[in-house]
C-alpha cells in the first residue's frame, strides 16, 4: 500500500498550543498527527475535546472523521497543569493523492475553535514515499 508522509506541513490557524506535526496520505485514510499543550493563559491547565463534526474540506469536497488514536471522540480531556501535554491522531476518508491543499474545520462552524486549520499545505518537496 503506497503512503505519503508530509513532515510539518505550512497552515495557518488560531492556536499556538494545538499544532499539525505530520499528515500521511494513504488510498484507505488520511492520517493527520497532532501535538497539544495546554495554554498557560488557561484556568488549570486547560481541555480539549474532539467530535465527530471536524472534517477536512478540498476542492468543495468534505471528508469525515474515521476514527482516533490517543484521544476518546466527543469525551472532554482536562489537564491537571500547563506542563501536561498530548499527541494523539486523526484519521478522516482519504484525501486524493494529487491534493496539494486543504482545510480542517469543526462543523457546526465555530470561530473559536482551536481545530480550525486553513490552507494546510502538502509539498511535493517535502514529502517521503513509505511503501
């Protein structure tokens, strides 16, 4: 089965404590790892949650959430300290493997959600071939 890894992919978004660390491209999912670390401006050390409305939208197309790994879907995660951190991964319907740009959104649309990723940038120079 033929994948692609994109290391540290260009986006911008809102937050400085949830950050994409890779995205692999697979014919059977799209596979996005994610890094979080509560924000010291937070009461306690923060929480996050995932649901299943956070899809990826290109081209005018949506893909769904699949599955995740290392964080339970629509259960909120609370940290005991801003020194707590989390990786954990999001698997959505695959993404064409011509696709050189995309989005993550949480549905319904929330302008204060730290999963609001735009214009995250998949380089063809930048990407490795796992076989």
């Amino acid at each position: 089965m033929k994948r692609l890894i994109f290391p540290k992919p260009k986006y911008s978004n809102d937050s400085n404590n949830l950050i994409i660390l890779r995205i692999e491209l697979s014919v059977e999912y799209t596979k996005i790892d994610f890094g979080y670390q509560p924000n010291y401006e937070l009461e306690i050390g923060g929480k996050i949650k995932i649901t299943n409305g956070i899809i990826l939208h290109n081209n005018n197309k949506k893909f769904k959430l699949i599955k995740a790994e290392n964080i339970p879907v629509s259960m909120q995660i609370n940290f005991k300290s801003i020194e707590d951190w989390l990786l954990f991964s999001l698997y959505f319907e695959p993404l064409p493997f011509e696709c050189t740009k995309f989005d993550i959104t949480k549905t319904p649309k929330s302008n204060k959600s730290i999963f609001n990723f735009y214009s995250i940038e998949l380089d063809d120079n930048k990407q490795f071939e796992i076989k």
